[in-house]
C-alpha cells in the first residue's frame, strides 16, 4: 500500500510541475508577440529593419560621423605628418565608434580593411612615439566601443600601460567623464587577462606595492584597486 501512495504522489507532483513550468512559459514571453488565445503570432522582421535604419541615419547625420569621414581622409594616406597626427588625436575624444562602423558599412567598396581597425592598427603604430596628451586622448576615445573592437581596444590600452603601469593609472585620473576612466580601466583588466599566470601575478605585486605610495593621489590608487579588482575576477 505504501508503494500505490509514493506512486500516486510522485505522479501528483509531476502534474504540478508541469503545470508550473507552463504557466512560467507563458509569463516569460512578451504580450507584444502573444495573440489572445495565447499562441505566439509572427514578428514583423521589417519593423526591426525599420528601427535599425532610423538608428543608423540618425548616426550618418551625427558628428561622430562627419569625424569618422574626415579621420579617415587622412589615415588612408601612405603617410601621416605631424599636423595630419595632431588633428587625429585632437578629434578621438569625441569619436564614435558606432558612426564610424557604419561609415566603414558605407563606404566598404572603397576600403581594403573596416575603418576601426585602420584606426586601430594606425594607433598601435604610434604607440612607442606617443605623448602623454596623445595617450589620454587615446584613453578617452570609448564612445559606443563594443564587440570585436572593444577587444582590440583593450590590446591598445595594455601597449600603452607597459609603456608606464602607473603612468596609466595617473592619466586616467585625469580623464573628465569617470564612465569614460571606468571604461578605460576595464579595458585594460580585459586585455592583461590573456597574459600569463606569471605575468599576472608579478603586475599584481608591482601595483599593490604603489597603493601605499605617498607619491600617487587618492584617486591614482582608486583606479589601481579598480584594475586589480577586475583582473582577479576575470
């Protein structure tokens, strides 16, 4: 008799999950896409077309667009003068990486390469000559940074970290919008994650060492303790 009632009430609760699950499927789904008999209906792939191309002409009337044309009129050059270099680093503070994608979508019969990593690239180049200015302008240039970019920025960040590790830290103190310094940190905990165990360890030791150094600000050590932070959970 004990065995018939274990059975009865396994096959009860079996019910009771069911029903639960279902009824959790139906809440998860959005009422924008549900009918009133409750059956999923067709989504309108043209009205998601439609919102990504109201996004991308709002991006081509942008002045991250005008920017990312003019910027590359002169990256495409066989060579970048000094005045030419100036106005690059002068305008990736208010780059946005979205815009000049989509300029790259644009004009992608007329370039070898997508225009972020001619850009990239270009910037990783320059890194051994860069000044402190150019580098914090570098540090700056996050707007609408994502994706595969993102990661190439990151690499960019740590070339110009091992130029100067605390050096880093103190440009980014320097950076107006702290978004903008967040971001920069992060980048750089991304990118020094692909080291090695050993090579991690010894940046750790260096760093926890400069936390307790009268000669860095409050703020120069925020960001160290931000980076550590960040490489420890990654």
């Amino acid at each position: 008799m004990r065995l018939i009632d274990e059975k009865a009430f396994l096959f009860i609760l079996l019910l009771v999950s069911l029903s639960f699950c279902s009824c959790m499927m139906n809440d998860s789904i959005p009422q924008s896409i549900m009918g009133e008999d409750n059956k999923l209906e067709n989504i309108d792939i043209s009205v998601l077309e439609k919102e990504e191309s109201n996004i991308d002409k709002q991006l081509r009337a942008s002045n991250g667009y005008v920017i990312a044309e003019f910027l590359l009129q002169i990256l495409l050059k066989e060579t970048v003068n000094d005045t030419e270099r100036a106005i690059v680093f002068s305008n990736l503070p208010d780059l946005d990486w979205k815009a000049l994608d989509l300029y790259s979508r644009d004009n992608k019969q007329y370039l070898d390469d997508n225009a972020c990593f001619i850009l990239v690239n270009w910037l990783y180049s320059v890194v051994p000559d860069m000044k402190e200015k150019e580098k914090l302008t570098t540090m700056q240039a996050t707007l609408g940074l994502d994706g595969v970019y993102s990661e190439s920025f990151a690499g960019l960040m740590v070339q110009i970290f091992e130029k100067d590790r605390i050096g880093f830290f103190q440009l980014v103190s320097k950076i107006d919008q702290i978004k903008n310094a967040e971001q920069t940190v992060i980048l750089l905990a991304n990118g020094c994650s692909y080291k090695s165990d050993e090579e991690i360890k010894q940046i750790e030791i260096e760093l926890i060492e400069y936390i307790t150094s009268p000669e860095l600000s409050f703020l120069d050590k925020h960001w160290i303790s931000l980076f550590l932070d960040r490489l420890v959970k990654l």
